[in-house]
C-alpha cells in the first residue's frame, strides 16, 4: 500500500486557506442576504387564506394585507384557497418557493385541529414552516336559541344533567373548532351533551336559531349580528377576560368553569427555509402594522384584539394547543376522518 506524506508546513497552509475559503463562503452569503432583505420586496406578495372569500379570516386578511402592504410598499394579493379547514392552503404553503413571495394568513384551527383529526394532513405544525409571529387574537362565544329555559351556562349544564340526551350543539362538522370547543366544556362539566354536525357553520346557526339544536359556538365577530337581533342569546366567551364588544356578556371561568381558557389566533407564516434575513424584514413589518392606529381600530371594528408577537411565541402557542386538543379528542374519542 503506497503512503503519502505531506509536510507538515504544507498541511498547515493548507488548513489555513480551508479556513480563510470558509469565511469568505460565510461572508458572501451574508452579504447576498443582506442585499436580499436591502431588496425585498421588490414585486407583489402572494398572501393565502384557507377560507373563502367574504367570511370572518378572509376579512381579517384583507385588513392586514392593505396594511402589510403600505409598511412594505408592495401590494399584498389575497390568494382564497378554501377546504380541508385550511390545511389545502397550508400544504400550497409547504411547497412554495421560501423566497418570501408567498405567506399564509393562517388561522389557529388549522395548526391546532385539523392536523389532529384528518389524516390527509402530513405537515407538523409546529416545524414545517417559516414563522412570522402572531397578528391578532379571537373570542368564540357561547350561542343558544333564544327561548330555551337556561339563563346562563350553570343553568345549562344543569338542564343538561337533569335531562339527559336532550341538549345538543351545532358544529360546522367533525373535528371543527366550535365541536372541539363544545367537546371541552362538556368534558369540564361532566355532562353528556349530543353533537350535531354540519356542513358549515351557517347551517347550524340556522338550527340553533329554529330550535332543532340548542347551542354552538361561533366567533363573536360573525356572532355580534345574531346576537343583536335578538335571534339568538349569548351565554359566555371562551376568553379568560370580557370581550369588549360583549361587555355584559360573562366568560366561561365566571361561569365556574375556572380551567376554560381558548382564544382563537391569526397568524403569518411562509414555507421552511426562507432566509433569515426576509423573516426578520417580515417580523419588522409586521410589528409596525400591529402599531398603527387605524389598523387596530379596524380589526377592533370586527371584533379582533391585538397581539403582535414575533416567532418563538407563536411556534410555543402551537406546542402547547395541540397538546390540550389532542387530550380532547383522545377523550372524546373523536374519529380521525
């Protein structure tokens, strides 16, 4: 077997050039992202939403694209993918290019739910993507037909105990999170309480406004109407604070569930892999949108609060809400489709 020797002055040249080629690699890329942030963006962004057109995240969405757009001086083109409970959108995301041109208004049922009941989903919600941060938070509220006998909810869960098989709520189908938000009060309460499924929330709003079932859960800002019509009666919020549109109206841990505490949440996020540089220019943006004025006032409008956050608070929100879903639907055993 031949042997090649390499002196040893010629060996440390050699790891010294190694090393100087290793940082000018180093330096180059981080003056190509650099040049990248310095440019970006530099056409319209692409921004999905796994709803459609007119209902309450495609009107959250539009908000912010508007303003997205004037802090970063491009439009933002809302791109409406509806179905699969936003997990079709998410999984357009996934594959996009990760240049920073297509982002997904994302809402918290599609990374906290949908992966736990439908088994087309394959993303991990919680790696598979590039994350911006939270934008705004939502309250559902408890909604029952205005003459059922219940007052408040001590009173129907006391009518549900007393009268077993006989209340029932509405969901927009299975594993959607007015079901899961009913499946959790349920549970807390101890009762048993019949789930009807439906194809869509407008459909079980309708039930629950004739009778056929008695309650669902809905987000207060679509709810707000319902309510002020006098079609329907609000029981309680699912936040841990009063929703300022619903002063007079309780939460659920006044209403002596004291663990109940489920805020809804929209959020951004891009494909994994976008540069660092374009995340933080994109973080940056979106901090400056959550502090105008006009802004707040408007998702306030439709029944939004703030909460501007950067990636880490949003990768540990979606962490610790698959963990409380997931122990619901293994309790419920609710049936993945």
């Amino acid at each position: 077997m031949l042997r090649y020797y390499i002196p040893r002055h010629l060996l440390r040249h050699l790891l010294h050039y190694l090393l100087q080629l290793m940082t000018a690699v180093a330096m180059l890329a981080s003056l190509q992202g650099k040049a990248l942030a310095d440019t970006y963006p530099s056409r319209p962004l692409r921004l999905l939403v796994g709803y459609a057109p007119g209902g309450p995240v495609d009107t959250a969405a539009r908000i912010y694209a508007d303003y997205l757009g004037r802090v970063l001086k491009q439009p933002v083109i809302v791109d409406n993918r509806p179905g699969a409970s936003g997990a079709i959108a998410a999984g357009m995301t996934a594959n996009a290019k990760a240049d920073g041109y297509t982002l997904y208004f994302v809402a918290s049922p599609t990374m906290t739910m949908t992966p736990l009941v439908q088994k087309s989903v394959t993303f991990k919600p919680a790696q598979d993507f590039t994350y911006v941060g939270l934008i705004t938070d939502y309250t559902n509220v408890l909604l029952i037909n205005k003459d059922f006998p219940a007052r408040n909810v001590e009173e129907l869960v006391a009518y549900a105990r007393k009268h077993p098989g006989e209340v029932s709520y509405g969901s927009a189908g299975v594993g959607a999170s007015n079901h899961l938000s009913a499946e959790l009060l349920a549970q807390m309460s101890g009762v048993k309480m019949l789930h009807v499924p439906y194809k869509g929330n407008a459909p079980a709003m309708a039930d629950v406004m004739s009778g056929k079932v008695t309650f669902m859960f809905d987000i207060t800002g679509t709810a707000i109407g319902h309510i002020n019509g006098g079609k329907v009666r609000a029981l309680a919020v699912t936040s841990t604070t009063r929703n300022a549109a619903l002063p007079t109206v309780p939460t659920l841990v006044e209403s002596g569930l004291r663990q109940y505490d489920i805020t809804g949440w929209y959020a951004l996020i891009g494909p994994l892999g976008m540069p660092a540089e374009i995340t933080d220019r994109l973080v940056k943006a979106q901090q400056a949108v959550g502090q105008d004025a006009t802004f707040r006032e408007r998702m306030s409008g439709v029944g939004y609060d703030l909460n501007v956050t950067g990636p880490a608070a949003l990768q540990d929100r979606i962490r610790k809400e698959l963990a409380l879903w997931g122990d619901v639907v293994k309790t419920a055993h609710i049936e993945v489709e």
